[in-house]
C-alpha cells in the first residue's frame, strides 16, 4: 500500500511521497497546497487508526528503553531529517526507485548510521542489550 500511495502521488500529483516533507509543508505558512497534504496525512493516521480498531494487539508493545533515551533518539533522527533533506521514506522509497545519486547516498548513510548505532550500543556499551 506504502508503494502504491507513493506511485499514485508521484504520478498524478507530480509529488514524491517524503512524509516529513508532506507534513512539513502543513505547517509553512505561505503554501497553497495544504489540501492534498493533509489528506495524506490523514490517511496514514486513519490506517493506523483501522489497524488499531480492527487487530490491536498489533500495537501492544512493552517499552525497554528509557523515555529520554526515546525523546533523544527522536530528536537525532529530526536532526538527520534535515541534514538530508528528506526522510527513510521520501529518500528510501521515492528516491531509490527513481535512482536519485542523492537518495541512494542518503539510504545507504541511514542504514550504515544506524547499524553503527546498533553495534556500539550492544556490543561497545551493552546499552542496548
């Protein structure tokens, strides 16, 4: 569905489906192009919503990491939103299958970034484990 919403955008809208990007533009000003933006919002928000009427065990989940260690990795992934331009779903989805250089640098910059993050903290630090 993911892949058919970011086909359908690109097609008919011209617009590459970067959720950070789309959500981003909601809350500029000056844009004129709010419509369509916060209906696509509102659809991912009301697919999870579906999702969490119809089956919500798929959200039952036990937090294991401490809030602050969540508000700091949230705040570094924003971070890195900007830097690049673009979000995992703007750059990993959009971009790579359009064989954009920049997308392609920056999904293999995420994914290289957060394996490093994965090996430090268990392995160097045992944070994560």
């Amino acid at each position: 569905m993911i892949g058919l919403a970011s086909a359908a955008l690109l097609l008919l809208n011209g617009r590459v489906a970067g959720i950070t990007g789309i959500f981003g533009g909601l809350l500029e000003p000056a844009r004129g192009d709010k419509i369509w933006r916060a209906l696509f919002v509102a659809g991912i928000v009301g697919g999870a919503a579906s999702v969490a009427l119809l089956r919500p065990q798929t959200f039952q989940f036990e937090l294991v990491r401490s809030p602050a260690l969540l508000l700091a990795a949230g705040l570094l992934v924003g971070f890195g939103t900007r830097l690049a331009n673009g979000c995992t779903s703007g750059h990993g989805l959009c971009g790579v299958s359009r064989f954009s250089p920049r997308s392609l640098l920056a999904t293999v910059t995420f994914m290289l970034a957060g394996a490093l993050t994965v090996f430090v903290g268990r392995h160097l630090l045992g944070a994560l484990s």
